[in-house]
C-alpha cells in the first residue's frame, strides 16, 4: 500500500493521515464492501417499473429505506412530494402520476405482435389508456382514418410536425423502432425508451424492426390492430428517501452527499439499480465508522427529485447542503459486456474546489484487480477515465451555478444495453459495482473525518493534480506544436487549483501550507507560459465588444424546460441537432448555458464553454444560435459591459460562494 506521498506503508487505516495514508483508507473500505449483498439489491430493485409517479417506484422507495435502516443508516425519511404534473420547483416540474398495469397489440385475433411487461420498454412512458379496434396508418398517408395507430420507422422522425398531425387527425397512438439497429440480449432483440409527456391523449409501442415490419404488411393488406393499454392514474406521490450516517455531529453540516436516481423502467439494472445499490453498500461501511461530519444520502427521481431536495435547502432553508457530493449513475457495468470504462466526471470549472482531485485519488489508490506473472506488479484487467463536467444527471442540480455545491459523478459510458429492455442483471459486473462504491464511500470518509492534519494532505494532493493537469497543456515531444488557446488552458487549469485551496480552510488546512502551495502552482504557471510562449504565437482572445449576458431563468439550469419555452423553429433545430448528436448536443448546451455570468459577452461565453467542456458544437454557428434561442426564450438578458479576464478570457466565477456546509 502507499500513502499520499507514494512510500510503503503496512495496511489500512481509518484516517487518511494514518499509517496506511489514502491507499490503506481506500483498501480498506474496497474490501469492506459486501458485493453479493449489493448484486442482490439490484436483482429486487431491476423487478419494479419505476417510473417517477409511478407505484413501483414508491415501493422501491419503501425498500430503500428498509435497507438503510438495516445497514445502520440513521434519520431515514421518505419525503413525499407531489407527482401531479404540475407543481415545480423552479423550472422542474413533478412528474404524472401514472403506473402500467398491461399492454398488447394483436392482429387477426392471433398472439400479440407486441406485448408488455413480457417485452420490457415497449409500452412508451405516460401512454394513455386504450382498448378496442384501430386502423394502421403511416406518415406517407395522405389522410388518416379516426384513432389511426401511425407506423413510424424511428425515433427520428418522432418530430413535433408528426405530433401536430396526430393530435389535429385524432390518431390514437403510435408504434415506433426506438433502436432500428436492435439490442441483443440472449438471441432475443430488445425494445429502447420511447417517453411521452405526461397527460399525453396518445399512446406509443416501442416495437422491434420484425414488429413494425409485420405491422407494415398488415396495413398494406388493410388489416386493424387490436389494442389494449392498461394504465393507474390514480393521483400518487413521488418518493425521495434520505438518510444519513448515525455518527458525526449533524451542527457542523453534512461533509458529503451521495445521491443515485431511484427511477428508470424495469429492469434498469445498471441505469440506475446499480447506482442506488452502491450508495447503500456505501452507506453500510461508513455506518460502522467514526466520522466527525455526516454523511448524507438521496435516492430520488433523476433531476425533478433531487431539485425537489435542493429546492428545500436553497429557497426555503430546510436543511443546509454539504461541502461536496458525488454521484452514482450506472456504476456497476460489466466493461466487456457493455462496452465502456468507469468514467469520473469532474465537477465544473467554474466552480473550483478539491472534490476533483479527491475522487481522482480514491480511483488511483483502489487495489490492483490482479497482479503480473512474477506478482511484482499491480495489474487492472479494468478501465477509468476522466473527463470534463457535462452535467447529464443528478450531478448537474448541485454544481449549477445557482447552487453552487461542488459535484463529481461516477458513470459508465458508452453502453450499448443503455435505456432498453437489454440492462439487465447479467450487465452487471460485481467487482466494478464494489469498486464504485468503495470509491464514493473513500472520498465521502475523507472530508467526513478529516482533521487538520488530513487537510494538509489534501492540498498536497491537490497542488499535485491540478500540476498534472497544467503540464498536459504541454505539446508532446515528438507531436505538433501547442494547439491554439493552450496558454489560455493552461492559467484558466492555475487559477482553479489556486481557487480550490481554500476551499480546504474548513477542513483546517494551514494557512501557511495553503500559501506555499499557491505559490508552487504560481512559479509552474511562470515556468509553462514561458515554455508555451516560445512556441508559435497565440490567437489571443479578443477584447469584450458585445454587452455581459446574464440568466433569467429560476434555479438550476433545465434543457428541457428551456426548449418547452423556445419558439416552435427554435425547438424544431435543437430537436434535430439533439437527434443527430445528443450527448455533444447536450454537454455543449449545458456548458453555454453555465458560461452565462454576467461578466460574459457572447463571444466569451462561447469560448469558455469550448475550452471547459472540451466540445466543439458538430454544426458552425451553434453557439449563436442556442445563445439567440435563449434571448428570444427570454432566459438570457443583456447586462453592462462585459469583463475580461486576466486568463484572456472573460471574468468567470461560481455563483455562490461554498466551502462549507452552507449556501
């Protein structure tokens, strides 16, 4: 084992500033954590359709807190907010109410075509109750017969025109190939998500290519369906359980929230029974541990949920927020079988703070999952990496701008299984599932029982990872000289390990210490500059010419809400540009949106949202035209004159001011 400054050490610890230093720490809790007894969380949680106003999900709930309570979590409560479709908390609105009892369509009498829960994910999410006889019909049509069932080739060309049409021609509902490439999963094709907004007068199939090819057959020969859609409606509320850990003192606030979303579709092992299994193996260790601050617990809907949470603790000061948080949102994938490496997403730029480096570390200092032939040298048979805050789950309510509450997330991406009746149980790996957990629950032990001492550590730490990733500036030796912007990458990565500094002042850091490692990350900024510096010129930004744009939008920032705000043409592009690429889409307009300051022209705005996120929008002029939908929306407003910053770059900084339990 190793400590933090790599020399041997003998065995676990329960502090970091112990003999075992943070591999002793973090070795200690990975082998804490009961993986058979997390694999079986996931197998009960995967057999509840939990949709968000849904009663699966408020019996998922129950079972959560259950658990939490036996694994000696304390304070468990499931708050139970309104899932009537209509009450907000800033811009997120509650989910309906509504459950899936049955679905089937058939033709001629004979079995169904498609059937649901045998066929998980075919019914679409908020479908409207159906029975009878309906006509097929498809997009080509000229006209469509009354309650017409509309064959659609793809998700695609589920645009708001096919929409308008339905509604204006009183079709019923629709069948539509969510995932035309298909999902194998056990020699059988599985269906992908399809969602309607809740209160919809539709209902939707997520049919398989073979399906809607044999319905296409049946509407050219003039063949009716028989539909059956069985639904609750009945007004619900939606669960958030929280807990927390019965040891630290509950004045000096939370050091840490773990939060995974509760809701998904069965059987939704990995997206997100994984997630909500690891906080609670998480939960098991540190329950049995001296901690000197709290940690806190939230199983949630995915982003309405937690909002709701945080909304209690900003607007009306029910509860303070911790000093950092980390989120859980399918940790437990099988690498080989899905596809993609454990990938920690850092917290913002905006918002520096040590949690980054922190959960970094607890990665790095997990045991080796094998060792080389001679057993000399640690070797994973496992894949990590980082990357730049996107903001596409739970993580993304704490770290806005508005919020303030540093966060970090641990995911897994790609995955091919992901959002289809394919995440299954046999998707999840124990062994990743058990290191998530350990990872979260180290970096949670950490700020919950750090000492002064500790906090010394961890800006050692700190000024060691924010000087790794000043150097990655540096072009390679033998590549290309530095790319365009890497002085302004370069001060923009120097200034944020120097903002984090102080946020460890809580934790007892010496001030002293603090100061000569500023001074440390100062003289390497000097020494990088001047090496960059001897390399082609840099395009320099140029000076603010446009006024400051500011938010005009309530709370965290919501994609959503912002396009149901945004003219008809102005969805319509987002829509495609979403179809076409979501995940670039989506991290580029989240990263536009929180470069908005007030200090910012649009200009500025545009490039530190290029540079933070490491995305280039796949079209030329996204930029403009998301920050144009944003002003005609009526989110963004214009503000005085912009302000440039030392980096070259527009003045940027979090929102709120958070080093330590409080807002």
């Amino acid at each position: 084992m190793r400590d933090l400054s790599g020399a041997s050490s003998p065995g676990p610890s329960n502090s970091l500033s112990g003999p075992g230093g943070l591999s002793g720490l973090v070795g200690g809790i990975h082998a804490a954590i009961d993986a058979v007894e997390a694999m079986e969380w996931v197998a009960r949680l995967a057999g509840w359709d939990r949709y968000q106003g849904s009663a699966g999900i408020a019996d998922a709930a129950d079972f959560v807190a259950g658990e939490a309570e036996r694994v000696g979590l304390a304070d468990i409560e499931v708050l139970s907010l309104p899932a009537d479709g209509r009450t907000a908390w800033w811009t997120y609105t509650a989910p309906s109410s509504w459950t899936p009892r049955a679905a089937h369509l058939s033709l001629n009498g004979a079995p169904p075509v498609v059937s649901y829960p045998a066929q998980p994910y075919a019914l679409a999410a908020n479908s409207a109750a159906a029975e009878g006889e309906v006509p097929l019909a498809v997009p080509q049509d000229s006209r469509w017969p009354p309650g017409a069932l509309v064959l659609v080739g793809s998700a695609a060309d589920l645009g708001t025109e096919l929409f308008t049409r339905m509604q204006a021609e009183k079709a019923s509902g629709f069948c539509v190939t969510a995932r035309p490439d298909g999902i194998e999963q056990s020699g059988r094709v599985q269906s992908g998500r399809v969602e309607l907004p809740g209160g919809s007068s539709l209902f939707g199939f997520s049919v398989l290519p073979a399906q809607l090819g044999e319905l296409l057959r049946a509407h050219r020969r003039g063949t009716r369906a028989r539909v059956l859609v069985d639904v609750d409606t009945a007004p619900r509320r939606m669960p958030v359980v929280v807990a927390r850990t019965p040891s630290g003192r509950v004045e000096a606030g939370d050091a840490c929230l773990l939060s995974a979303h509760l809701c998904h579709p069965a059987p939704g092992a990995n997206d997100n029974a994984s997630g909500v299994a690891a906080a609670l193996a998480a939960g098991r260790v540190l329950a049995a541990r001296p901690l000197r601050r709290p940690v806190r617990f939230v199983w949630a809907p995915e982003f309405v949920g937690l909002a709701a949470y945080v909304h209690q603790a900003v607007e009306e000061g029910v509860r303070q927020l911790p000093a950092m948080a980390v989120n859980l949102d399918m940790v437990g994938e099988d690498q080989r079988r899905c596809g993609g490496p454990l990938i920690v997403e850092y917290g913002p730029e905006y918002l520096p703070h040590y949690a980054n480096a922190l959960v970094e570390a607890c990665v790095r200092a997990l045991p080796p999952a094998a060792r080389s032939y001679s057993g000399a040298v640690g070797c994973d048979t496992w894949a990590w990496r980082t990357t730049p805050f996107v903001g596409a789950s739970d993580h993304a309510i704490l770290a806005d701008r508005a919020i303030g509450c540093p966060a970090v997330q641990l995911g897994h991406w790609p995955d091919r299984f992901n959002h289809s009746g394919a995440d299954s149980i046999d998707k999840v790996d124990p062994q990743e599932l058990r290191r998530s957990a350990a990872i979260a629950a180290s970096a949670a032990a950490v700020v919950a029982t750090a000492d002064e001492r500790d906090a010394d550590l961890l800006a050692r730490l700190l000024t060691r990872w924010t000087a790794r990733r000043m150097t990655a500036c540096l072009p390679p030796a033998d590549g290309p000289d530095c790319e365009p912007w890497a002085v302004t990458r370069l001060t923009r990565r120097w200034q944020y390990g120097r903002d984090a500094l102080p946020t460890l002042r809580p934790l007892g850091a010496s001030p002293r210490l603090l100061a000569r490692q500023a001074e440390l990350l100062a003289g390497l900024h000097r020494t990088l500059s001047s090496a960059l510096d001897d390399g082609p010129a840099e395009q320099r930004p140029p000076a603010p010419r446009g006024p400051a744009l500011r938010r005009n939008w309530p709370g965290p920032f919501n994609l959503r809400a912002l396009m149901a705000a945004m003219t008809e043409t102005d969805r319509r592009w987002l829509l495609q540009e979403l179809t076409a690429d979501r995940g670039g889409c989506y991290a580029a307009a989240m990263a536009l949106a929180q470069s908005i300051d007030g200090n910012a022209d649009a200009a500025a705005a545009m490039r530190v949202a290029e540079l933070d996120s490491g995305v280039r929008p796949r079209t030329a002029g996204f930029g403009e035209r998301f920050l144009t939908a944003m002003a005609t929306a009526g989110w963004i407003e214009e503000g005085g004159a912009a302000v440039l910053g030392a980096d070259g770059a527009a003045a940027t900084g979090a929102g709120r001011t958070h080093e330590g339990g409080t807002p």
